[in-house]
C-alpha cells in the first residue's frame, strides 16, 4: 500500500532513453531493469513469435510519453 508521501511510478516511455519509440525505456525505468536487457529481450521476442511488433506499436501509441528534462547549459 502507498502512502501520501511515496507514489506509485507510472509507466510511461522515456524520453531520455530512447532509440525508437521510448517503449523499452519506460519499461527499463518502470521494472528497475536494464535497458538493454529489456532491448534484447524484447527483439528476442518479436523474433521468435512471444510478442508481436503490433504490441511494441500499441504500447507506443498507448503509453504517454514522460516529460522531457531540460539539458543542462553549458
């Protein structure tokens, strides 16, 4: 259960860490994993029929994208 002062993270796609779409990295961020591992993971599984690209679609569409942090000035 949650208090007031802790949130449940959302999922939502990265905008840091991106390369296409920003599914993986959400996910990553969401779980506490490894994007990468989430990467290959998920190539394996659209490779070999667990997943279908349809679903890393629909995840790109469905899930909000976070906020963007600004870049620091140098």
């Amino acid at each position: 259960m949650t208090t007031d002062n802790q949130q449940r993270p959302r999922l939502r796609r990265s905008s840091d860490d991106r390369m296409i779409g920003g599914v993986c990295g959400g996910v990553a961020e969401f779980f506490g994993l490894d994007v990468s591992l989430v990467r290959l993971a998920t190539l394996l599984l659209i490779l070999f029929g667990g997943l279908s690209l349809w679903v890393y679609i629909l995840l790109w569409i469905i899930v909000p994208k976070s906020p963007s942090h600004p870049k620091p000035v140098k």
